[in-house]
C-alpha cells in the first residue's frame, strides 16, 4: 500500500469535512473516511455502516486484513486510546486473556492534538501500526485503588469506575507509520 497516496486521499475528505464543520471527525465519520480513502487509492475495503460496536475489525481489505479504526489523543509521551469496556470478566487475567486475543491485524489511528482541535487548528496523524505491538498481555500488572495498571514498552490501564474499560498510552516510536495530515480548508 502506498501510504503516501492515502494520506493525500484523506487528507482531501478531511479538508472537505472541516469545510462543513467544526467538530472534530471521529467514530464512524472516521471508518467512512477510511474507507472512502482506501477506495480512492484502488484497495477494495468492506465496511458496514452499522454503527456496530463490536470488538476489533471495522473494516477488512484483503491486502492489508481486519482493520480497528481508532481515534486518539496525541499526548508528550505517545499517543492515549481507549479500548474495550470488561466488567462481564471478573479477573485481571480473563481481562487480559479477552483483550490480548486476536479481534484485528492494524490499528489505523486518527490521533489529534487537544490544544490544535480547540483552537480550530484541525491537524491531525494517522498512525498505522499492527496490533500485536501494544497486547497488554505483554505488560507488567499491578492493581491499583482505581484499577489496574501495565507497564514495559507502553502502558496501560484498566479503569473499575469506566466499566473497566482499557486505556493504553503507546510511544509513537512503536507505531509503523505516521501520517501528517492538514484537515485545515484550503
């Protein structure tokens, strides 16, 4: 896949979107864009627009695989996301067990800095990295008075007053590409 050609391609609907409004895109604004971009550059993706919540896969292209749209917040140490909620699991490890289990192959992030967003400054990046790079199962656990907390080469945490849901802070040396993209109307 030629990255440089997608990032072009989104960064076209992204100007577009910022045309009309002042939000920033996120959620399934976010999966159509991707979609509507990966079929700007000749990739052929599925996607159902639904507004499913299911766990992983948004969107599968065959040469890339099961895709999970995700946005993030960009933060001086990496870049903060949340995933699943896990209160149906009652131990740390049935947690970690559900959430290291192979529900997609990458994660296309649409990370933003909260200052730019504020102050109508729509940049953002889109960071491409596999998976497999920030499987908590891979971190060192600890309970803590609100959760639990992992730590090694990213960190993360699962929040009880959250529904337990999980929240990984990933350094951006860990992700596989980094596209700079100006969402700002021409």
């Amino acid at each position: 896949m030629n990255h440089e050609k997608l990032a072009a391609a989104i960064e076209k609907r992204i100007k577009r979107y910022h045309e009309d409004f002042s939000l920033c895109l996120m959620a399934e604004q976010w999966e159509e864009v991707l979609k509507r971009s990966l079929e700007d550059i000749g990739l052929e993706p599925e996607w159902e627009n639904d507004r499913s919540h299911k766990v992983g896969e948004d969107i599968y292209e065959k040469s890339i695989g099961r895709i999970s749209c995700k946005s993030g917040s960009l933060e001086k140490n990496g870049v903060k996301f949340n995933g699943s909620r896990t209160t149906r699991f009652k131990t740390l490890d049935e947690k970690l067990e559900f959430l290291s289990s192979s529900h997609d192959d990458y994660y296309f992030m649409l990370a933003k800095d909260k200052k730019d967003i504020m102050s109508k400054n729509f940049k953002y990046k889109v960071l491409v990295f596999p998976s497999t790079v920030c499987k908590v199962n891979k971190l060192k656990w600890e309970e803590t008075k609100s959760g639990w907390k992992g730590t090694g080469d990213f960190s993360a945490m699962i929040s009880r007053s959250m529904s337990d849901q999980l929240w990984t802070t990933l350094p951006l040396d860990k992700v596989e590409h980094v596209l700079e993209i100006d969402g700002n109307p021409s």
